[in-house]
C-alpha cells in the first residue's frame, strides 16, 4: 500500500478489494517488517505530522519467521504505530493477536 496513490474513498476502497490472499503460511513478522521498512516511510507518503495505524488481517498463528516476531512487534511500537488486528479464522491464537496489536486490547 502506498500512501499517496490512493487520494479518495473509492480508489482505496477499489484497490482493497482487489486484493488477493496468496495462500501458503501466516508470516506475521514479515508483515509487520514491511510496515517498518516500506510502508511507514516518507518516500511512500507517510508523514510525520499524521498518526500511523495499520490494520492486520490475519488467519492464524504465524507459522513462517516465528523466531523473528518479537523483533518485528519491538520494531513496530519503536516507530509508534497503533496496530489493530483482526482474526479471521478459528486458527487465531487469541494470545498472539494480543502481542501484536496496540492497546487497549478487545475480543
């Protein structure tokens, strides 16, 4: 997601929607990496001035780079952004989703 192609509703709404889910393993730390090394920067519009949230959608407990997920959650409240996560299966490992997202935490 780059923050400044999408200017309007509907062009945001439009992109989300054509998002596909790939398949294959749940890898949260490299998610929550990408937030820190690609999304949250200034050369793909984040600014300084605008508080940072992401939304991740998950479907279940990380099974790929699970050593690295502490450091990626360390890494993401380190750049200060609120995390919301969202379960979408019955796999979700209720205690993950609560390391990983922002406070307070609801179920």
């Amino acid at each position: 997601m780059i923050f400044n192609r999408y200017t309007d509703y509907e062009s945001l709404s439009n992109a989300i929607e054509k998002t596909r889910y790939p398949g294959g393993g749940t890898n949260t730390a490299g998610a929550l990496s990408t937030l820190v090394s690609t999304v949250f920067t200034p050369s793909r519009g984040d600014r300084a001035d605008v508080p940072n949230t992401a939304i991740i959608f998950t479907d279940g407990e990380s099974t790929i780079n699970e050593a690295l997920l502490t450091k990626a959650i360390d890494d993401v409240r380190k750049i200060g952004v609120n995390v919301l996560v969202v379960g979408i299966t019955d796999a979700v490992s209720e205690s993950t989703l609560r390391d990983i997202s922002s406070p307070p935490h609801q179920v």
